[in-house]
C-alpha cells in the first residue's frame, strides 16, 4: 500500500489527456461503420435497378427467337431505374422506415442510366452467345442424323472431284496426241510421196542428159549462130563471072542444107556456102542485076524464074541463125525446167521432212504429257480406293491404259519406242533433199545453175559466151567449130554434179509407227455413227438446258432486303459466300465429234466441279472444328424461311405445320421463303440468293453424278461403244475424250432430275446406285429412301456450316438479326441492349468528420458539412 501511496493522482491525469483521442477515435469508427454500410446498401441498390430495368425485356423476341433484349435502351429507362434505386436506398415501402432512415439518411445527388456500347443484340458475339445457348439443349437431336450420317458422305468429294479432273486431264492429253497424229500424219503422207517422186536413178539421169546436151547441142547451136555473124568471106571481083552461073553455084551449095537439123554438119557447112554466094551476088550489085539489059524475051523470062528461085530460097535459110537459137533455147528450157521441177520438189520434200520431224517431235512431246496424265490418274484413283471408295469402271479404264503405256506388247510403250526410229528416217531423209538441192542447184554452164536460174537469163549469158569465143575468129565449116570449141574450151564450163553426192532417201511407206498413224487417223464415217452422235449432243443439250434453268431466277421470292432500312448487318459486316457462275455454266456447243467442242464441254463441266468442290473444301471440318457453327447453322434453319419449305415430297404442306423451333409461323415472314438463303449470300434481292443456292446443289449434284457415271460399268460399256462408233474403231487415242463427254452428258441429264426433285421438296440420294439413278440406262428412283439423302435443307444446312468455317461467322450473325429485324418491325434491335450500365453520387450522414474538419481550423480534412458523398458504379447484362 505505501507503494501506490507514492503516485496519488495519476490515472486522473491520464485519463485526461487520452480522453480526447479516444472520445475522436470513437467518433470516427462510429461515421466509418456508417459510410461502409451505406456502401453495401447503395451498391444493393444499383443491382437491385439494374435487375429490374433487364427484366424489361421483349417478350415476343425472347418467345419466339429466344433472345434477351431490353425492351427500351439505358437511358430511356432511366427515370424508372433511378426510382427503384432511391426506393431501395430507403427502405421504401418497408416496415421501419422511418428508423432506416435515421441510421444511415442516404440521399441520392446524382444518377445516370448508361447505354453499354458493344451489348447490343446485333453485336455478333452478345448474339452468338444467346444463340448457343438456347440452342444448347434443344439441336442436338436435330444434328446427330445430318452430322454423323450424312456430312460424312462428302468428305472424300475432293478425292473424287481430282479422280475425275485427271481423268479428263488424260483424256484431253490423249486427244492432243490424236490432233499431233493427224498433222505428223499429213506431214508424212507429204514427204511419202515426194520420196516415191523424187526417185534418185531418174535424177540422175537427168542431170546426164543435161550435161550431154548442153555440152553439144547448146554449145554448138551458139557458137555456129556466133561463127554466121562472124562470117563475111566472098568471091574476089577479079574472080567474078557471069551474075547466073553464081546463082546456080548458090544453088549447088545450099541443097545440102536441112533446117529440120539445124546443128548437123551438113546444114551448117551449106549455109555458110550459101551465105558465101550470097555475100558476093550482094557485091556484084544484087539478084535484080539478073535481069536488067536483057533484051531477048525469051532469056529473060527464064532469068526471072531464076531470080524469084533464088529470092525464095535466100528467105528460107535466112531463119537457120534464129533455128539454131530456137533450138538451143528449146533444149535450155526442156533441161532447166525438168532439174527446177526437180529442185522444187527438193525443196518441198526437204520441207517436208523437216516438217515431219517437227511434228513428230510434237507427237513425242504430247505422248509423254498424256503418260504423265496418266500417272496423275492412276495416282488420284488410288487414293480414292484407299479412302474406301468402289471406282468400278474408272479403275479397270486405268489397268487398260497402264497395259497399254507400260506392258510389252502395248501400242502406247511401242510408240514411244519406234517413234524415235521415224523421226532418225526423216531427219535422214531431210538430210538426202538438202544435199540433192546442192546437186541440183551446183548443176551449172558458164556459172549459170541450170535449176536456179531462169532458162531466159542462161540463155542470154551462153549467148554472150559464144559471141565472145567466136570474136575474131573465122570457121568455114563445122570442123572449124569443133576446133573453135576445144580451142575455148566452151565445154569445159560445164560443171557436173553426180547424183551419188545427195547419198539415198530412207523409205518410210513401211515404218510400224507410220502404219499405225494412218490406223490412229482413220476417218470415221459420220452418216454410221449419226444415231450415237445425236444421243450424246442430246444429253449434253439436256446438261447445257438444265444449267440454263439452275440459271433462272424468274420463279423465285422477290424480296429487297433494303426496303426493310437499316439494318443491323450494316454495322458489322457482311462478309458471305460467293456462288460462281461456272457452276450452271454448261454452255458448250455440244457436238462429241468436234475436237474443239469435245475440249469446251469438258472445261464447262470441269469448271463446274472445280467450283462445287472449292466451296465443299472444309466440310471434313465441320464435326470436328465448328460445333458452334453446328448451332448457330441449326437455330438459322429452324427459325427461318427458305425456299422448300412449304413443300415436302412433291406435296404442299399445310400451312399450320410450317412452323419455327420456337412455335411461331414461318409464312408471316416478311422474306417467306427466302431468309436462309439472304443469311448464306447476302444478296439484296432474295431472288439472287435463292438462285445462288440452286446453283451451288446443281454443281454439287453434277459433281457426284459424274463420278457415278465415270465409274459405272454399264455406262462406261454404252460410252465406250458410242465412242468407238464415231471414233470408226478403237482408236486409243480418240475413243477417251468421246468416253468422257459422253458420260458428262448421262451426269448432265440424271442432274436436272435431281434438280427438279430438291426444288419440289424431295430428298435424292446423295451417292447413287444403279436402282437410284433416275435416268438412262437404269430409269430408278433417285429419292430412294432406304439411301442417305440430302433434301434443299439439309443442302442449306451444310452451306451455312461450310461458309462459316470459310471465315463469313460474322456476316451470317449479323444477317439473322437482320431477319429477325425484318420480322420484328416494332423492335430496332439497333437499340436493342443486352447489358446496361449505372452511375450514382450519394450521401451519407456522419456526426464526427464536420467537427473534426472545423476543430482543425484549416479544412483540410474536406467534410463541410455533416455528409459524406459515396460514387457508385456497376454494369449488368443477361
């Protein structure tokens, strides 16, 4: 006790100095406890009218598409929203009003009802998400049948679209092979011939007989038409005698003369005698000095039948200088025109030749593309067998065309192997005409090549050639020219080619290949295959008809989306399938027995499966990476219209049972059977769409009824024996290209029946069999339901997923809120918000913070009054 004694006073002194901390520390906690309560109440206020502004939400677009979407936006509602909050910040309406409000006094300052950007129900991923999940409990048992027993189907579509593409491929390489035949074949016939003509033992004796009369008969004729102009010689005038004994001397001289032989001895001889006497009767004043001074009558008479004798015979052998040059002319022209035929023909065959290798080159080249063909083709076929597929009458096409590239005794190995060896014999062959051109042409006189120059220039140049031997010189008879001629050596300017130089020609009448080039190119005759020819350009125009009308939007719904106004898509995208114009595009000039049209129809038809497969690419795809797809696909076909859908086997169903998933009638639409369709393409007019639909199950169609007819067995045998008939036998090289159109044109008709059927609501038979092939040769059933089938809906179904995948996902969404928008015109689902957001400013009562804000006399601490202001925010959607 004397312990404590010694500190009296002390916890009074204490207790005085913390009382004022704990008495503010006490205050303090009491306003803080306050402020946070009022938080939890304010923030319980806000989801409480956030809560009741969401469940404002359109009922007939939550009962019929199964959407969530506020009825009013945000900010229309804010009034309403700000009431809820106040009234459940007080406790309004609650039992102890009043003493709610004492404790806490929340007093709303400020509230804002926000619209949330980015939740609006066109927004694809705010869509794609109630889509999901109303369909979550209600597709799939509408998938399992589509996605387990029929999208399998098409999985090996590519497979056999690139069957059928190499086929086709091999087929026009083995026609471009034929075309290459018929040209290596003219080029042949061609060169045959000349070689048959241009025999070298006639050449050549013909190039002898040139030279033996060139050396003669050319060369004498003008150097005696040259020695007569060089001759002047006459009887000296001291030797003179009587004017008639001269004229009977001219007489005895002459009578040898026959101008029928103009370059014999004796001709030449008596003209030069004669022109001797008439050189000097000349310079004894001429014939009429005959008669003059005559003064016996009797006399003269006679002299004047002598005179006219002699006139008559000086004008007849004044022509044997323009005989020899006519018969020198004459035997120039018959030679040079026989070595110029000759060399012609050289040249021709020469041309020929080459133009033989050439082609034959080209036939070596195409032969090897159409092996190469054909190897792509057995390798697409065996893929398509290893993928489980039964390709019939295509794999035992490829084990007949494999014998016939690759087996000993097959045409196809043999050609390649003996082609070669022609083209060596006309390569050899070119080679003998160009070195027989050299002969001929080296064939010359005087450096005149007899075959290359005209026979008119030769004969001017030798006419120049002798006048200049026989310059100066005199000759009184022929053997003056003879010695004249070895003197000038005129005949050694003869040059002579031997006909050995050229080597020989290489026959090919004989050649295995050539035979079999004239089997190859047989021409048919037409009148013999009319039938078959009509039957097939028949089905083609059938196939060209039908695609015509896939073509024709004349009978669908005409609906324009844009008479609807904006629209939801519009602020999205519109990202969508295109459907190509190749796939109803069969307009070929279909006649099989024109090459360039056989070409055109196969490219149509190809172009046509080119694009069907092109859009089919991803369907593998569709169970194993696009399940979403799967739903949003499903809830667009049971919620919307499309073109079948008021029929069903052939029949109109009833109006009552065309209903959507969620029980409301589909045909109060606004676009009645052409929504799913505007939600696939996009187009503006609902026509478009539908035809772009048709176009797409036309393509696809034709696709799969071309590989039933390539690889059925008794169409394959109709074709093949149609196709030997117009080829006019079995033509290896011609008959596949005509196998191949025909069997286009039997898928080209059984596919307008298919077309017909889907548009009438019937299901047909995805993969046909010879009992569901509707058409020629089997006429069965191709909505066989014992089959998997595939109606207009299901083809629709596929299309969604398909497009989808191929990256449109959002297009698609955005297109369906544009049907539902034009289905719910009281609605703009432009406003239409799935979230909203709220924004407040309260206040709240404290005791404590004013009077500690005052009593720190500066007012730092910011409570200028007995309330503190508590900022709410918070966001809330379906």
């Amino acid at each position: 006790m004397k312990f404590f004694c010694k500190n009296k006073g002390t916890i009074s002194v204490f207790l005085t100095i913390i009382l004022v901390p704990v008495l503010l520390l006490g205050g303090l906690t009491t306003d803080a406890a306050r402020i946070c309560m009022s938080k939890a109440v304010i923030s319980d206020a806000g989801e409480m009218a956030m809560n009741a502004g969401l469940a404002q939400y359109n009922e007939e677009l939550h009962d019929e598409y199964g959407l969530l979407v506020m009825d009013r936006s945000p900010e229309a509602m804010e009034s309403d929203l700000e009431k809820f909050f106040n009234g459940s910040l007080n406790g309004t309406g609650m039992p102890g009003e009043e003493d709610y409000k004492k404790i806490l006094d929340l007093l709303t300052k400020k509230f804002d009802a926000i619209n949330v950007q980015g939740s609006e129900i066109y927004q694809t991923e705010v869509e794609k998400q109630q889509i999901l999940e109303y369909m979550k409990y209600r597709a799939p048992v509408c998938l399992t049948e589509l996605v387990v027993e029929k999208i399998k189907e098409l999985k090996n579509s590519k497979k056999m679209a690139e069957a059928m593409k190499k086929q086709m491929e091999f087929s026009e390489a083995m026609e471009d092979c034929h075309n290459e035949f018929q040209k290596a074949k003219e080029a042949l016939d061609t060169l045959n011939g000349v070689i048959d003509h241009m025999q070298s033992q006639a050449v050549g004796q013909e190039l002898s007989r040139t030279k033996e009369e060139y050396e003669n008969i050319v060369s004498n004729a003008l150097l005696m038409r040259a020695a007569i102009q060089e001759y002047d010689d006459r009887l000296k005038e001291h030797d003179w005698g009587k004017m008639e004994d001269t004229v009977d001397q001219f007489f005895i001289a002459t009578k040898d003369i026959d101008l029928s032989k103009p370059y014999a001895d004796h001709t030449f001889n008596g003209y030069l005698s004669g022109l001797y006497y008439i050189n000097t009767i000349n310079d004894m004043g001429g014939i009429g000095r005959l008669t003059e001074n005559n003064a016996q009558e009797e006399t003269s008479v006679d002299l004047e039948e002598l005179k006219e004798k002699y006139e008559r015979r000086v004008n007849e052998i004044t022509k044997y200088p323009e005989l020899l040059c006519q018969y020198a002319q004459m035997c120039i022209d018959e030679h040079s025109g026989k070595l110029k035929e000759y060399l012609d023909s050289a040249n021709a065959a020469e041309d020929a030749a080459k133009t033989a290798c050439d082609r034959l080159a080209a036939v070596r080249k195409e032969l090897k593309k159409a092996k190469e063909a054909f190897d792509g083709w057995e390798k697409a076929n065996g893929e398509l067998k290893g993928a489980g597929n039964d390709t019939g009458s295509m794999d035992a096409d490829v084990k007949l065309y494999r014998d016939f590239f690759y087996s000993s005794n097959g045409n196809g190995k043999a050609d390649f192997e003996e082609l070669d060896s022609l083209i060596s014999d006309s390569e050899q062959n070119q080679e003998y005409f160009h070195k027989l051109k050299d002969v001929l042409k080296g064939e010359k006189f005087w450096e005149q090549s007899i075959a290359a120059v005209s026979a008119s220039d030769q004969y001017e140049e030798y006419k120049k050639a002798a006048d200049s031997c026989m310059k100066g010189t005199k000759a009184e008879y022929v053997n003056d020219i003879k010695r004249i001629r070895d003197r000038e050596y005129f005949p050694d300017h003869y040059k002579h080619k031997d006909i050995s130089e050229a080597g020989a020609s290489k026959s090919i009448s004989g050649h295995p290949f050539y035979k079999r080039l004239q089997e190859y190119c047989r021409e048919s005759n037409k009148e013999d295959s009319q039938q078959e020819q009509n039957e097939a350009n028949g089905r083609l125009e059938e196939s060209k008809k039908a695609g015509e009308e896939a073509n024709k939007a004349d009978d669908y719904p005409d609906f324009k989306w844009s008479s609807i106004g904006e629209l939801p898509s519009s602020k999205v995208g519109k990202d969508a399938s295109k459907a190509e114009e190749q796939l109803t595009d069969l307009n070929a000039s279909g006649d099989v027995n024109n090459s360039s049209a056989r070409k055109e129809t196969t490219k149509k038809f190809q172009e046509s499966m080119d694009a069907a497969v092109s859009f089919l690419d991803k369907v593998d795809e569709i169970v194993s990476k696009g399940l979403e797809n799967l739903y949003i696909s499903e809830y667009a076909m049971q919620m919307f219209s499309y073109y079948t859908v008021n029929k069903k086997d052939g029949q109109d169903r009833p109006e009552g049972e065309i209903i959507g998933i969620s029980g409301y009638k589909l045909s109060e639409h606004a676009a009645y059977q052409a929504e799913c369709e505007y939600i696939l393409w996009g187009k503006d007019e609902s026509k478009i769409n539908v035809l772009n639909t048709v176009m797409m199950i036309f393509g696809i169609r034709l696709l799969f009824n071309s590989f039933f007819a390539f690889t059925d067995h008794e169409i394959d045998g109709i074709a093949f024996a149609m196709a030997t008939t117009i080829a006019g036998g079995w033509a290896p090289y011609l008959v596949p290209i005509i196998k191949v159109v025909i069997k286009l044109g039997f898928a080209g008709a059984e596919t307008a029946s298919d077309i017909t059927k889907i548009k009438q609501g019937y299901g047909v038979v995805l993969i046909k069999k010879t009992d569901s092939w509707a058409t020629a040769p089997y006429m069965g059933d191709n909505t066989k339901k014992k089959y998997l089938t595939l109606d207009y809906s299901e083809y629709m179904r596929i299309f969604l997923n398909l497009s989808m995948l191929t990256g449109n996902g959002t297009g698609i969404l955005g297109r369906i809120a544009d049907c539902i928008q034009a289905n719910q015109p009281n609605m703009n689902l432009l406003e239409g918000y799935t979230m909203l957001s709220v924004q407040a400013e309260v206040s709240s009562r404290t005791t404590f913070m004013r009077k500690i804000s005052d009593w720190s006399g500066s007012k730092a601490w910011g409570f200028p009054d007995d309330t503190y202001t508590i900022s709410y925010q918070s966001i809330l959607g379906y």
